[in-house]
C-alpha cells in the first residue's frame, strides 16, 4: 500500500495548535481593536485552523493532486459566490434611481 | 491515482474488493475522490448561509453584536474544545485503523462518538436557555413568539436583551433566524454523524476494517472534520464578534 500513514505526534501537535487557536480567539475577541480588526483578527485564525485540519486531520496534504484541484474548485465557487452578491449589494446606493 | 501496472499482489483478492477496480489501493483512492466531491456540495450548502450571515451583519452591524453577547461565550468555547478533541479522536481511529491496531480503533470511535453527543447535549441547553428567553425567531414554536424583554440602560440582567445604539429587536430577530438556522444545519450534520460512527463502532467490533481496507473510517472521518470545520467558523462568527462593544 502507498497510502501515506500520518505520524501519531503530528496529530497531537495539530490538536494542541487547535485548541491554542481557539483560547487566542477568545482571548481576541475581548480585545477592542482599531477599525475592522477584531473580524479580521478572528476569521484569519479560523482559516488558519481550518487549514490546519484539511491538511493533517484530513490528509490533503499527503493526497492526490485530484483533491487539491477540487477542494481549489470548491473555494472559487465559493468566492463567486461572495463576490457577485456583494457587487450587488455594496454598489446599491451609489446612483440614486430608486428601487 | 493508482497506476494500473502496480497492482499489488498482496491485496488482490481482498473480500472487501469490488470487481470493477484493479485493486485495493485504486477502490481506496475512487472512496475517497468521491467523498471530496459530496464535501464540495456540502460547502456551497453551508456557504448559501455563510453569505446570509455575512450580507446580513453587514447591514444590521449594531443588532448583530447586541444579539451575539446574548449567547453564552463559555458554552460556546467548550463545545468548540469538545469537537476539536472529537476530530483528534476521530484522527487517531483512523491512524489505529491503518496501523492495524483493533482495541484503540475501537475506543477512539466510542470516543468520538461520546464526544459528539457531549457536544449535542450542550447544544440542546444552549437552545432551551434562548427558548426560555423568548429569542427563539417568528412563530417556530407555538404559543412563544420571539419577545424577548429589553433591558433599561444600567440594567444587566443577562436574560435581557442589551441592545447598542442603532439595534432594534426585528433586527436582532435576524440574527436569531440566521443563528437557529446554521446551528440547527450543523447539530443535524452532528446527528448524522452520530449515527455514521455508531455503524463504523458495529462493524469495528466485526473486524470488518483492517489495513487494506478502511475506507469506511477514513471517509467518515473526512466528513466528521468537515462539520467540525463548520463550527470552526461558526463560534467566531456567531459568539465573538460583538465582545469588544459589551461595555463600550
């Protein structure tokens, strides 16, 4: 078998750097931050520990490039998604014709 | 992906091997693409929602921070330590699984599972602490509307509703429909995962998975990191971000 077996210390190393995600988001969110900061501060840590299980937990990292392109895929998709909506909706009242 | 001149002879004739794939590793590979494939869907699913939310805090920022501090943050954080330890868990039964170590297999499924159901039960508290509130949306349960009672400038009763400036209790009703509806997606997402463990924990007891063949245990382990992602996402979003106004 070629599957790639993950060593047991690096899923506790991701587990400890999950729960130490969480306590600095906690932690983050008491905090009052310039402008947008305390969104930013916390979904870039959400990502980060997303990223952190689709590579490890899941195995992405050790996978076959076919998963990389559909995970990739899922996100543009995605990020359609976000993009057309909020095209529409932040440009709304920038003429005023009524609607 | 599987080459198809490097079929193992060790694992031909497998019991577990279906006649259309050359060979273990090939049938593994096929699980898992296709599990990936139903994840994609499941991410443009909780993605319509994420939008919502996003659109929706947008417009409403002030009632979306009122509505969040009203949730229980301590709840929240253990629920989130609870999952991430049942993805650990889930990790290692996979890992025990490829290793060809049946007891800690078992074990770590059972764990995972009681983790899961730990995380549901908090789930329901949580849910019966907004419905006696009264901060559960629209009409959804007979004879208790959402009314919540606003609370007087001064006041900190936290079973009130501490409204900031520029928040209204419509407003704040958004956030409640939004809140119920990704919670309730991901604690039926939990459910059935529940129910998937509970099936993997049988046929473990079976020995039905051994080295060569796990997928069962590798995919639902995919889809349990998944909803675990979900959450993930959800705690900051829907817990956190209004903290820093409380007392501003």
């Amino acid at each position: 078998m070629s599957e790639h077996i993950v060593p047991v210390r690096v899923y506790i190393t991701i587990f400890a750097v999950l729960l130490v995600g969480t306590a600095l988001t906690v932690w983050a969110a008491f905090q009052d931050f310039p402008w947008q900061l305390n969104t930013i501060v916390a979904m870039t840590i959400a990502i980060t520990k997303a990223t952190f299980v689709v590579l490890y937990f899941m195995h992405v990292r050790y996978s076959a490039r076919l998963i990389w392109v559909i995970l990739a895929a899922a996100l543009f998709w995605m990020g359609i998604l976000f993009a057309l909506t909020f095209s529409d909706y932040w440009t709304r009242n920038w003429i005023s014709i009524g609607y | 992906m599987a080459s198809h001149a490097t079929t193992a002879p060790e694992t031909h004739g497998h019991p577990a091997l279906q006649h259309h794939f050359e060979n273990m590793e090939q049938q593994r590979e096929a699980g898992t693409l296709g599990m990936w494939v139903f994840l994609v869907t499941e991410i443009m699913f909780f993605g319509g929602m994420f939008l919502a939310y996003t659109l929706y805090r947008s417009l409403y920022p002030a009632a979306f921070a009122s509505a969040s501090n009203h949730l229980d943050i301590t709840l929240g954080a253990v629920n989130t330590g609870v999952l991430i330890l049942s993805s650990f868990t889930m990790a290692m039964a996979v890992y025990f699984t490829q290793v060809g170590k049946h007891r800690p297999q078992v074990l770590c499924l059972i764990m995972t599972l009681v983790l899961g159901l730990t995380f549901l039960g908090i789930k329901a508290k949580e849910y019966s602490d907004k419905y006696h509130d009264h901060l559960i949306p629209g009409r959804l349960i007979p004879g208790n509307p959402f009314n919540p009672v606003v609370a007087e400038h001064g006041d900190t009763d936290p079973h009130k509703l501490h409204l900031l400036e520029g928040a209204t209790k419509e407003k704040v009703e958004m956030f409640y429909w939004i809140y119920f509806a990704m919670t309730g997606m991901h604690a039926l997402h939990m459910i059935i995962g529940a129910g998937l463990l509970t099936y993997l924990i049988i046929f473990s007891l079976k020995l039905r998975f051994d080295p060569e063949y796990h997928s069962p245990v590798e995919v639902i382990g995919l889809y349990w990191h998944f909803v675990d992602i979900v959450w993930i996402f959800l705690f900051p979003l829907l817990y956190l971000l209004g903290r820093h106004l409380e007392h501003g």
